[in-house]
C-alpha cells in the first residue's frame, strides 16, 4: 500500500485519534509536495515515524471486533459446558466438534479486526 495508508494503519495501532492521524497526514503529504522528496526519505519508514508518537490506550474499531469474538467465542464454550452439566449430550446437535465453533468464530474475529483497521481509508484533514 501507498506510504500514507501504511502510516495511518500504523498509528491507529498506537491509538491516536483519527484528527491527529489526519493531521500527520496532511503534514507528510505538505512537506512531500513543497520539497518534491519522497515521504519515506525524509520520515523513515511508517513503522519508524509512528513510533516517534506516544502511544495511547484506546480501542481501535478493529479491536473492538476482536473483543466481541472473544466475547462470543466464551460464550459459546460457557453453553456448551453449562449444556453438559444438565445432562444433555450436546453433541447431537454439534457432532463431535464441540470446539470448533468458537475457534473458527474467535479465529475470524482476529482476522476481521486486523483487515478492519488496515484497510481502513486513511483520513482527510478538514482544514482546506
């Protein structure tokens, strides 16, 4: 992906907000434009110039995808044992995958959270 997108992708890990995303990206594409150099010449790579912000305890919406799998994933495994304890053979209904359900679900939450935040479009300054 462009250097841009990459960057965003990397400071959202680091929970800065969207505005100074926004921010840092109008900077980089200001001063990639006054003086003609490429981005990566004169910030470092986006891993290295994300670094250079401080991060920040806050969920991505990425994360939060992550959480509720988990969420669910738990749940899942939490019926399934409360199921057993009343003396219902629940692998009539699953067969004998009991866990699999929880694992594909927690398994495709990881996923989508990573792809959610990185193929997020990179943000617009408002300023004009």
């Amino acid at each position: 992906m462009t250097y841009e997108h990459d960057l965003a992708f990397n400071l959202r890990i680091r929970g800065t907000p969207e505005s100074q995303i926004a921010e840092v990206l109008e900077e980089v594409r200001a001063h990639a434009s006054t003086t003609g150099t490429s981005a990566e010449s004169e910030f470092g790579t986006p891993e290295e110039y994300a670094s250079s912000f401080p991060k920040v305890k806050r969920r991505t919406r990425g994360s939060r995808v992550v959480i509720a799998a988990v969420i669910l994933a738990l749940a899942y495994v939490v019926a399934i044992f409360a199921v057993a304890l009343i003396g219902f053979d629940i692998e009539v209904i699953t067969g004998p995958v009991l866990l699999w359900p929880a694992l594909v679900v927690l398994a495709l939450g990881v996923l989508g959270g990573i792809l959610i935040d990185y193929l997020r479009l990179a943000p617009r300054s408002n300023r004009g």
